[in-house]
C-alpha cells in the first residue's frame, strides 16, 4: 500500500516509527525468512474456515494489534496451543524479536501482519474472532493528538463486524485519559458490555497475566494500569 493509498483510509495516524535501531545482519537474514513463512498475505481472500490460516487445528482465534515486544502473544500461543493469535505489528524490530521466539519455541499457531491494522479487521470475514487484544496502544496523551487513539467509533464498527456474538475485546493501559476515553467509546457505540462488576475487576490483571517491560516501567514511573474486558452485544 502505498503512502497515498494509506493516507486515503485516513489510519496511518494510529502508530508512529516503523523502525528503530537498526537489526543486526543476523537479525535481518532470519526476519527474511521468518517474516514469509507467518505473515497473512492480504491480496488473497480469507480461507474458509479462517482457522485454516493456521498448520494445525485451532479451535478458536484471537487477535492481537500492536503486540510490541511480544511478550504477552508469544505467551498466551504457549499457554493455548489450541487457540490461533494473529498479532499486528508494524515495528519492524518488534516484528524480528516475535517471529525468533515463535521459531525458538516451535509455536505453530501463530500468524502475524506487519502494517495498519484496519487493513487486515477490513480484510477479515464477520463474526470469525473469538477476542481482540489492544494492550497499552500508543496513548498519544496530547489532546490534539487524541484523533490518533485506535479506540473509535470506527474502529469499534470494525472490532464489533469481525467479534463473534459474545467476543471479548480486552483493552489494557497505563494512561488514565485513554481509559476514560475507552470506557466512554465503547459505552456510546451500544455494541459493547463492560464486563465489570467492581473496581478489582479491573484493577486486576487478566489470569494468567505475563507483566512486560512496559508494564514494569510504568509502574517504576508510578502509574498504574487497568485492564478493561468488554462483551461484544
């Protein structure tokens, strides 16, 4: 996709850098021979059923956007070998560190994009995920960035088309204001149900949490999380 042709979809604001230091030769070889093998080629059309995306079978698929490190995804594809985790990322040094534990650890059900997310929720079929996955997104705290969050009523459209009845979107972050935004967005868009009942149901991590750097930096920092799961109604 080209600049012009991202620019049209009006979603290129949702990330920042594609790359940061610079990979090693050794790092870039194994990307180029990693990254074909995992990624979703989106010219094709979606397999029927989409859990033919994956070598084995899968009895349920959850996506992933912005998996960063890939600490949490490459966990949770350990820890349910049964589930499908599609991750997006578009940093190519995130895209490297999860694609090398993926090949460590020989996971086989996971499959990756490497550009806007909104181009591959568009390219899904409906009603084919079980959850979607937005932990600590780019929080662009200043409020003439705020346009930039990936929580919208637009993006909701799309998390609510490609959610199975019943799905849970799972919304984690560090920073107050995007908390309140995203309870307010999903509380006005009508297709999604906080599931909350009281504070220590968002005050605690989701089970079988695995904390990341982020996550310990920000509490290092002194600012807490929340971690919000909502019901798509």
């Amino acid at each position: 996709m080209t600049d012009m042709e991202r620019r049209s979809r009006a979603t290129e604001a949702f990330f920042g850098r594609r790359k940061g230091k610079a990979l090693r030769e050794q790092q870039a070889d194994r990307l180029a021979t990693l990254l074909p093998a995992f990624i979703i080629d989106l010219s094709a059309a979606p397999p029927e059923p989409l859990k033919r995306l994956f070598p084995d079978t899968v009895e349920r698929l959850r996506l992933e956007i912005g998996f960063g490190g890939g600490e949490h995804l490459i966990h949770r594809a350990l820890e349910m070998p049964s589930t499908g985790f599609i991750g997006v990322e578009p940093f190519v040094n995130s895209m490297q560190k999860l694609l090398a534990r993926v090949d460590e650890t020989g996971a086989r059900n996971v499959r990756v994009y490497n550009d806007d997310a909104t181009q591959l929720l568009d390219w899904l079929p409906d009603h084919c995920l079980d959850q979607i996955d937005l932990l600590y997104p780019d929080p662009w705290p200043k409020r003439k960035h705020w346009k930039r969050r990936f929580v919208s009523k637009t993006n909701l459209d799309r998390f609510h088309r490609v959610l199975k009845p019943g799905g849970l979107f799972c919304f984690a972050s560090d920073i107050d204001t995007y908390v309140n935004w995203t309870l307010l967005k999903c509380r006005d868009h009508g297709g999604f149900e906080w599931m909350a009942q009281n504070a220590a149901d968002w005050l605690t991590p989701y089970e079988g949490w695995p904390s990341t750097r982020y996550e310990a930096k920000a509490r290092r920092e002194g600012r807490s999380s929340a971690y919000l799961t909502f019901k798509r109604v």
